[in-house]
C-alpha cells in the first residue's frame, strides 16, 4: 500500500458520507414535496437516512476495491445484488407508513372523547412503534446485523410491559380495596349521617364507589377514600 492508495481510501470514506448526506437531502425534498401521496411524504425521513447509509457503503465498497485490488471485480455485481435489498427495504418502509395511517385512522373514533394532547401522543406512539419495527426489519434486509438492536429493542418492551403491568396491578389493587370498603359501609353508614374519620367531621352527602363525599360544616366538600372509614375508628352521629 502507497501513500496515495491510503489518500483514495481515505477519500472514498469521507466521499462515502458526503455523497451520502447529499443523496439523502436531495432524497427527502423529493419525497416530501406536497404534490407526493401523504405515506410517501411520511416516509421520506426513513428512506432519505437509507439513501444515505447507502452512500456510505458505497464509499466503503470503494475503499475495499484499493485495498483488495482483486475485490474491485466484484463491486459491480455487490451493487448489483445490494440494489434489491435496497428497493426491500424501502417497499417496507413505506408500507409501515400507509399501515400506520389506517390504524390511526381505525383508533380515530375510540380516541375522539380524548383531549387532543392525549390523541397526539398516542398518535406518536403508535406511528412510532410501527415505523421503528419497520425500520430495524429494513435495516436487517440491507444486510446490517441488527442483533444489538433487537435485544436494546425487546428490553425497552420487557420494561415497559413490566411497569405497564406493575401500575395496572397495583393501581387495581388500591380501587379493588376502595370498592370492597364502599360495599361494608353501605350497611352501615346512610346519607344524612354526621361522622368523624381522621380529624374530619362532615354530614354524608354520597357514597361513590371508592370514596365518600362529606359536606363540612364550613361549607367545604371533602371525598374521604372508603377504606380510611374500615381502617380506623369512625364517630357517627344520627338525627
């Protein structure tokens, strides 16, 4: 190897991300052109960073040729076999996107009661949970070993499905004892009834499923969870 073979080395990998970077703008200003259909326009992000790294390989491919003289040979046909893998994964892409268009769509109605900060972010997270699966799926069909990413991706899930499913027990748990206590009470408390719990005193307005709802003699409304009642001592007076 010369000085000037590690030059054209050094030339195809920097030319391998300019070339790239450029190949992915202009990429992305074509996609993302108003007249396109709106999944192409969705997927012009994606697509433009797999039109980048492809210009990488390029380079590295290249780089490869000067070191390996013989591997020059074969370039032609890697590209020529890598071009296919290329329009895979694209095909993936954007049919991530046009899928995550019909479920927003599907998930419209039952989200239509919600505020609108709320439908956005469930918006971004399913969008996000179909393009990003999509994405590894292209990035695999080009030929990158995503396994890393896999298991970064499975522990995400495993952790949130966990704490997902540690608040939804415990939380369940919690109005499972409110409930249970609202039941006891029933019997023995009644509307109208004036009682003391934890240093507050109120006449009982409603029983609620989980609370009770004390009408103070300040005026104030106080809700008192139902198992605070079942917990401790309660001072009942009755008219």
């Amino acid at each position: 190897m010369t000085t000037t073979d590690w030059i054209i080395v050094a030339a195809a990998l920097v030319g391998g991300f300019v070339l790239g970077g450029i190949l992915s703008r202009l990429a992305h200003s074509l996609l993302s052109n108003p007249s396109r259909p709106k999944p192409l326009q969705e997927a012009a992000k994606p697509l433009a960073s797999l039109v980048f790294w492809a210009g990488v390989i390029a380079g590295l491919m290249v780089a490869l040729g000067v070191l390996q003289p013989d591997a020059l040979a074969e370039i032609p046909k890697d590209l020529i076999a890598f071009l296919p893998k290329v329009i895979s994964a694209a095909i993936i892409v954007i049919g991530a996107n046009v899928l995550s268009s019909f479920v927003l769509t599907a998930t419209g109605p039952a989200l239509s009661r919600a505020p609108a900060s709320v439908q956005r972010q469930v918006a971004m997270v399913i969008k996000g949970l179909i393009v990003g699966l999509a994405t590894l799926l292209a990035v695999g069909q080009i030929g990158v070993d995503t396994t890393v990413i896999n298991l970064g991706v499975a522990a995400i899930f495993f952790a949130a499905a966990a704490s997902f499913t540690l608040l939804v027990g415990l939380g369940g748990r919690d109005v499972a004892t409110q409930v249970a206590s609202t039941r006891a009470l029933r019997r023995l408390l009644k509307i109208g009834d004036v009682v003391e719990v934890d240093g507050n005193r109120g006449r009982i307005v409603a029983v609620h499923p989980t609370s009770v709802e004390l009408a103070t003699d300040e005026g104030s409304t106080l809700y008192v969870p139902s198992s605070n009642f079942t917990n401790g001592t309660i001072n009942v007076s009755r008219n």
